[in-house]
C-alpha cells in the first residue's frame, strides 16, 4: 500500500532530492529522524489532526535533510525542511510553480530569527487553524529564541475573537477603535490559561480600520492572511493598507497571502483554463503579498488540489516551526 496521497506523482522527485543529500528513500529518512529521537511525523499529525499522511511523510524528509545537512540552528533546519516539502508539490500543479514549500521553509525560518518581533495570523476567527498554527509556534518557537516571538490572532469580531480565546487558552484583548480620533484603546484583556498558550493575543475588530490599528499597534513584522468568509472583507483590504503604511514610514514588513490558486475562492469561472484561472481572493493576494501560498489557510483538502500536502497552510505554519526547533534540540 502506498504510504501517502497521490504517491506515484510524488515520489519520482522525492527520491530525487533524497538522493541528492545521500539519502536511500524514505524509509531511510525515518531512520535519520528516529536515530535523533524526533518524531516529525507526531509532531504534523498533533498540529492539525485532519492533516493527510502526506503532510505527516513530507515533514519526516524535510527534517531528514536537515540533520543530513547539519543544521544545528531551528531558522537553518526551517529552510531545509522547506526543501523537503518543495519535493512533495506535483509537477506542473499551482504550488510547484509558486514553490510553496521552499516558501512554508522561508517563512518558518523568519519566525526563528531575531529580526522578526511580532507575527499575526490575519484570519477570519470562524477557522480553527489560525489557532492551530498559533498553538505551535507557541510551544516550540521560544525554545530556541533569544527574545520571545509575541504572536497575535488578529480577525472581525469581538465575540469571535474572546470565544477562540477561550476554547484555545489564549488571551483576548478587546479594544475600541475611536473614529474619529484613530485612537486605538485596550478595554480589557482575559487570559484564559497560564501556560504558553496564553501569550498568543487574540484581537477581534469591528472593521478593516481597526483591524490595521490593531496591527500598528502590535507592530506587527510578518503576517499570513486566510481566506476564509471574510477575505475580501477584512484579511487582504487589513494586510494591504498595513503593508501601505509600513512602506511610508519605512518599517519592515512581510506579508503572506495564504490561499488562492486555480479556480479558488469566489470565481467560479473559467475553471477550465487551468493556471491562467484565479479566484478574486488569490487576485487580492497578489496585490500584497511577498509570498502566496496556495489552497486553503485551513482545509487540507483545497491544498492538496493545489498540487501541495494535505494539510492547512496556517497549521503548517505551526507544525514547520516545531519540527524545525525539534532538530536543533536534537543537535544539541
């Protein structure tokens, strides 16, 4: 039985980048991994549990090549496991021309560097894997950093927002946006455990101005939108007009659009022209985005149709950072 989806449309070039750091096949690569003590597969099956097997496999080789290649530091293994997710796109799909995975390798490395103070997923709070994905940077990421990486839930609504705080242990901080003013005030804030889960800061906003002084005032470094119900509504127009600002006053931001692809989200035409189709969430991606990834921020399923893993790309965003600060530790 093979071990994973879409197997024969995969394996060729997994084989290939295996092969090319010395590795047998995937069977050795797991003996890399257990010979450390790292269970990469445990780690992306705990992070999103609907993830595919796909997801689980493409992690135990990302971090195979980075112990191959000596990585002792978490940013270094990020960028490697990249390359290992990179081997798993199928050739000729959306997320090998985008190369979503060297680009989940990137982004994760980001995190792990000191530059990067604050991170946000930009998503609507009806979706489960902005958390997800939160949940494991939290646990893993200030392992290995010399000054904590703050990450913030950032989505449209105040009861949204303090009901995944509560389910999730985060903090909420509800505030209020003066109109006329721009002022934007903290009204309260509720930490709904005491653990590490309770340094992600969960916001909800009443609208896009708020949402981008929410973001001000967070100074948010890198972000990744979703698309979810609300993309054209709140996380492109927030990440957009945020990006526009930092740009003026000359701060530093890197904004990924985390959705999108071939006939995604609120385009149901053209269909059937393949890679030259793109949904209106994908259009407004890549009007801010220094990265777009490609399916879903949540759903495993739209990303597998985009040619990449089963697995959200919010989640993965957690999971990338926990597999890569397992290897550090192991190195040590």
């Amino acid at each position: 039985m093979a071990l994973f989806e879409s197997y024969d449309r995969r394996i060729n070039q997994i084989n290939a980048v295996l092969n090319s750091y010395g590795i047998k096949d995937i069977e050795e690569a797991k003996a890399i991994c257990d010979a450390k003590g790292i269970n990469p597969y445990d780690i992306c099956e705990k992070t999103q549990p609907i993830c595919f097997e796909n997801a689980k496999w493409a992690y135990v080789i990302g971090a195979a090549i980075a112990i191959k290649k000596g990585c002792v530091k978490a940013a270094d293994a990020a960028e490697a496991i990249g390359e290992g997710l990179q081997a798993f796109c199928i050739p000729g799909s959306v997320a090998a021309d985008r190369k979503v995975g060297l680009g989940h390798g990137n982004l994760a490395a980001m995190l792990l560097r000191e530059e990067t103070k604050c991170f946000a997923f930009l998503a609507g709070h009806e979706s489960f894997a902005a958390a997800e994905g939160a949940i494991g940077i939290a646990k893993s990421a200030n392992k290995v950093r010399q000054q904590p990486l703050q990450v913030i839930l950032n989505g449209l609504g105040k009861d949204a927002a303090m009901i995944i705080s509560r389910i999730n242990g985060f903090t909420y901080v509800q505030t209020q946006f003066d109109y006329y003013s721009g002022e934007l005030k903290i009204v309260h804030e509720k930490a709904y455990s005491t653990g590490e889960r309770a340094k992600v800061r969960c916001y909800g906003a009443d609208d896009v101005r708020e949402g981008v002084a929410i973001m001000r005032h967070e100074g948010v470094d890198v972000s990744i939108t979703g698309n979810s119900t609300n993309p054209t509504r709140f996380q492109h127009p927030v990440a957009g007009t945020y990006k526009k600002e930092c740009m003026e006053t000359g701060k530093k931001y890197f904004s990924v659009a985390s959705g999108g692809g071939t006939g995604r989200t609120l385009h149901p035409d053209n269909m059937a022209a393949g890679p030259a189709s793109y949904g209106f969430t994908d259009t407004l991606g890549r009007m801010h985005g220094d990265a777009q990834f490609a399916g879903s921020s949540s759903v495993p399923a739209h990303v597998e149709m985009m040619g990449f893993l089963g697995m959200g790309n919010n989640p993965m965003v957690g999971a990338t950072v926990a597999v890569a600060v397992a290897v550090e530790e192991a190195s040590k």
